[in-house]
C-alpha cells in the first residue's frame, strides 16, 4: 500500500512565494503608475509636486501604455495625467474627500481663465459698413462668438465696443437683439468718428487696453489707409515698420499671443480703394477678421473654449505664440504602411520604432512611412499637410502628409497604432545613390500661405479681386516680424529625428 506524501509548511510557503512572483512579474506600467498613485495618496491624500514629477517621468518611460498622456518624447498632457490621477484617487475606499493634485501650470492667471474679461472691438468706420448692411455672415459670426464667450465668460465679463479714433462702449443685454440693430445708419453701430480709422493707431489702442488678466477681440477689414502717399510699396512698408513698432513696444509688458482669423461674409455697400475712391459691391463676398490677443494662457485657453473655426464664413487663421521649442512629438516609423523596399527596426524590443537599418531598395528607391504626433500644434491642419512648410534632411523627399485613417494605414500597422497619440502619417523617400544619413524632421514656425494669396498691393479694380484685402501681407508681416525679432527667427512647431543605418 503506498502512502502519499504531503506536502510539508515549506513546501506550501515556497509554493505561495512562486504565485506572488508570478502575479508581481505580469503587473503593467498601468498597475505601476496605480500602485504609484495610490502609495502617494494613502497619507495626505495630496500629489505634491515631487511625486507628480516622478509619475510623470514613469509616463514618459513608458509612452506605448499611455498614449493618450503623452504628447511626445519630453511632454505630456497635464490635465490627461492629472485626470487618470483622479479617477484612480475616486476608486479607494472609505475616501470621499476630492485628491489634491499638483499642477505645474497652476497660476493665477490660469484658475481665473473662465472668469478672465473679454472686450469685443468692433471697427465701425465707414469701409465696414457693407458688412453690417442688410443680413450677412459677418453678423451670423459676431452673434455665435458672442454667445459663447457670454456662456463660456459670463455675461458680466464681456464688453462689446465700437472703435475708430477711440473707443466707444457699448451697452450689450440681449445678443441677437444687439446685432439685429447693427446697420450702418442706426444706433448703436453708429457711434464716434467714422469718417476715418487708421489700422495702427487702433492696433495700439487695443494693444493699451490689453493685459494679463483679459482678452481682447478685434473684428476689422484690417486695411491699411495710405492717405494720399504716391508710392504704394513705399507706403505699405512704412505702415508694416509702425505695426511691428506698435507689438514690439507691448512685448516689454508681457508675453502675448495673437489669434488672426480669416472670415469671409457678403458685403453691401461702398468699398474704398487706396486713393479713398469709392466701389459701390453688391452682394459681394468680402474677407474680414478676427483677432483674438492676450496672455499665452489666455488666448490658449480661449482658443479651446470657443469654437473659433465653427464660426460663420471662417476661411483660415494664423496663430502667432511666444517661447517655442523645438519638441521631439510621439514619432514611429510604421512597418508595412506605404513601404518600398524593406528594413529591420534597430531596437527591435522597443514598439516605438526610431532607428531602422538593413535596408533594401526596389528600383533604387526607398520608400517608408512615418506616424507623429501633431495634436500639440495651433495651426490649421492644411499647414500641418503643406509638404512645402516642412524641412528634411538633404537627399530625402515628401512623398505625402495625410491625417491618420484606417482606410490609409496597413492592417497590420492600424493594430498598433490606433492605441497611440500619432494624428499624422508623414511618408518619405530617397534614392540608393543618395548618401545615408539621419532623417531629421522639422516644422518650423512661418507665415502660412494663404496670407499671401489673400494680399493685393493694388485694389482699384476690387470687383476682380473680392477675396484680396489690400495690404494684407505687410500688416502681418509687421507682427510676425515682431514676434521673429522678440523670440528668434528660427523657431519651429516641431523637430524630430529617426535614426537610419546600413
């Protein structure tokens, strides 16, 4: 008879050892960064600002597993951490008392922004009143921007004003009610002097009544009045020299940014050319614009609290920011996804590929794909495709920028991707003959190029160029080239890297 033998208390102790081994060795970075967070709040309920630096650092090391916290190589998504942190903090037990969580751009400026004052200019001198002149997208536009700024801000922290050689306050209760009364004869758009309205003098009026703590809106056909200057070129860089003048001398307060929107609306009425002769449009569709000025803070956070490119008759918007980098975004070279040829990955553990090598060419071509992300960038997202707005290394080619979409990425490739924070799929070549080096990607910071194609430097016949504002192009110029000259010219969105090897 055959005895069997128990297993002894050493026996079971070993046997509980190698489970908790094995359960500690499947833990993911999300159970790490949990175990993180709730380690932090067990105390004090708080994340300092230490422990949020080292949940951070943990983010960063492992971007495959949060990618909607990661922005790229070095920066992450403040509120997305500070979210995921919160709702780990909700799930504890017996606690009921909301986590206090460090937040590094936590200011004054900041907790404010919701309740931060808005003033609305409204130029009013005689050139905009086509805009005004019956129902047009101009007041479709103003009427939407209003209302959400009354329920983003609060009624009591808008002011709407009319501008031409000063400002005229203008008492606003109900907002359609407001702008069905803006004609051209009727109060309360008729207000102040508006026989003439020089563009810099009411650039730096505006410019005065901004601070840190409001944002200002400027609604104008934004051109310039030359007066009777004989030479137009002349006149026009004179008027940009004044407008870079006019930022400048506002830069040495603080540092602020500038939304420019291109909107387009039905006109009716006069239009006056460079030697004030008038044009009498019908029915004509006009370019007009929406600036949008203010502290880097507030005019970010005004950008993602209204919905500017939603707005009536919106065309194109330029967006001029102060203290770029150039940041290293989320970049994977994808496998199969627009590929001629073939490669091995460098690091072939890592599933963020950056360095590949072993290449083989077809037909003397090679030809990869390359997923970034470029969520972090306030342009339109036609700068963002723009093959010309992107420099590469000598010897590579775009072949193509497209925003990422299933139907345009391998199988294969999708699996993975769709778990990441990459928005674009950026697709490059070179040929066998070319010398092998690194692919550096860079987006630097430049005028768009609708602005050109919106200028004319002759606006006598306007009924052969309604989409043109006369002008346009200097007038920008002089506040790019104020911020260029504040901040360096060669600043960029973007700047990235991939690693490539025989």
């Amino acid at each position: 008879m055959s005895i069997k033998k128990m297993p002894s208390k050493y026996s079971s102790l070993s046997l509980y050892i190698l489970i908790i081994l094995i359960f500690n060795s499947c833990s993911t970075p999300k159970d790490e960064l949990d175990k993180k967070i709730n380690l932090a709040l067990r105390n004090d309920n708080v994340i300092d600002k230490n422990e949020w630096e080292d949940m951070k650092a943990f983010v960063l090391s492992n971007p495959e597993d949060f990618p909607l916290i990661t922005k790229d190589q070095r920066n992450i998504n403040i509120e997305e951490l500070n979210s995921y942190i919160l709702d780990v903090a909700e799930k504890r037990r017996n606690v009921t008392d909301v986590a206090e969580i460090y937040n590094p751009n936590k200011t004054v400026t900041q907790e404010n922004n919701e309740k931060a004052e808005v003033n609305v200019y409204i130029e009013n001198s005689a050139s905009m009143d086509g805009y005004v002149n019956k129902t047009t997208e101009f007041e479709a536009a103003l009427s939407d921007l209003l209302v959400q700024i009354q329920y983003r801000y609060d009624s009591e922290n808008l002011n709407v004003n009319f501008i031409n050689t000063k400002i005229h306050k203008s008492e606003i209760t109900e907002v359609n009610d407001f702008v069905e009364k803006l004609e051209p004869s009727k109060s309360p758009y008729k207000v102040g002097d508006r026989s003439v309205s020089k563009l810099n003098e009411v650039l730096e009026i505006i410019l005065d009544s901004t601070s840190q703590n409001n944002i200002s809106v400027f609604i104008s056909d934004c051109i310039y009045s030359l007066g009777k200057a004989k030479e137009t070129i002349g006149a026009l860089e004179f008027q940009k020299s004044l407008t870079k003048g006019v930022f400048l001398e506002k830069s040495k307060e603080f540092n602020f940014s500038t939304i420019i929107l291109k909107m387009e609306s039905r006109f009716n009425g006069k239009y006056y050319d460079k030697d004030d002769k008038p044009t009498l449009l019908t029915e004509a569709q006009r370019p007009y614009y929406i600036w949008v000025i203010g502290s880097d803070q507030n005019v970010l956070q005004f950008s993602k609290t209204i919905d500017l490119e939603k707005l009536k008759g919106f065309v194109n918007s330029y967006y001029l920011l102060n203290d770029f980098s150039k940041t290293s975004p989320y970049t994977t070279v994808l496998r199969n996804t627009n590929l001629i040829g073939r490669f091995r990955p460098i690091d072939k553990k890592s599933k963020t590929i950056t360095g590949i090598n072993e290449l083989e060419y077809r037909n003397a071509i090679f030809q990869f794909a390359v997923a970034i992300d470029l969520s972090g960038i306030s342009v339109d997202d036609d700068y963002l495709t723009s093959i010309e707005n992107y420099i590469v290394s000598e010897g590579f080619k775009i072949r193509s920028i497209d925003r990422i979409d299933a139907s345009k990425v391998h199988k294969n490739d999708w699996i993975k991707l769709e778990k990441t924070s990459a928005t674009h799929i950026i697709t490059i070549s070179f040929k066998a003959d070319n010398v092998l080096q690194d692919l550096e990607i860079e987006l630097p910071v430049k005028a768009p190029n609708w602005i050109s194609a919106s200028s004319s430097i002759d606006d006598k016949k306007i009924k052969n160029q309604l989409s043109k504002t006369f002008g346009l192009k200097y007038l920008l110029e002089g506040v790019s080239e104020a911020y260029y000259l504040k901040n360096g010219d060669e600043q960029s969105y973007i700047k990235t890297k991939i690693t490539i090897k025989k």
